[in-house]
C-alpha cells in the first residue's frame, strides 16, 4: 500500500507540473502575439505617416 500511495503522488505531481507549464506556454504565446500586434500597429502608423505626413502631422 505504500507503493501505491507514492506512485499516486508521483502521478499527481507530474500532472500538476504539466498543467504549469502549459500554463506558461499558454501565456508566454499570448505576450508574442501581443506584441506583434503592438508592433504591427506602430508600423502602420509608421507608413501612414511617411506617406501621408500632413494628414496625420496637422499643421497649425
């Protein structure tokens, strides 16, 4: 019965690690992608502003 108390600990602990860690993966590709996104988004305005400077750069 010892056995099998540690074996079911074993098996509980390495399926708390695994859900961790996807855990992590999970928001660890959340961040990229929000960031790349960010990024995305200032490149945009980037190339707007260069290609059309008095629109968005209004002149007083």
């Amino acid at each position: 019965m010892d056995v099998a108390v540690k074996l079911f600990k074993l098996i509980v602990a390495a399926g708390l690690t695994a859900f961790a860690l996807c855990g992590c993966t999970l928001l660890a590709i959340a961040d990229a992608a929000g960031s790349a996104v960010v990024y995305g988004v200032k490149t945009t305005v980037n190339v707007l502003d260069a290609v059309t400077p008095d629109i968005v750069n209004k002149k007083k």
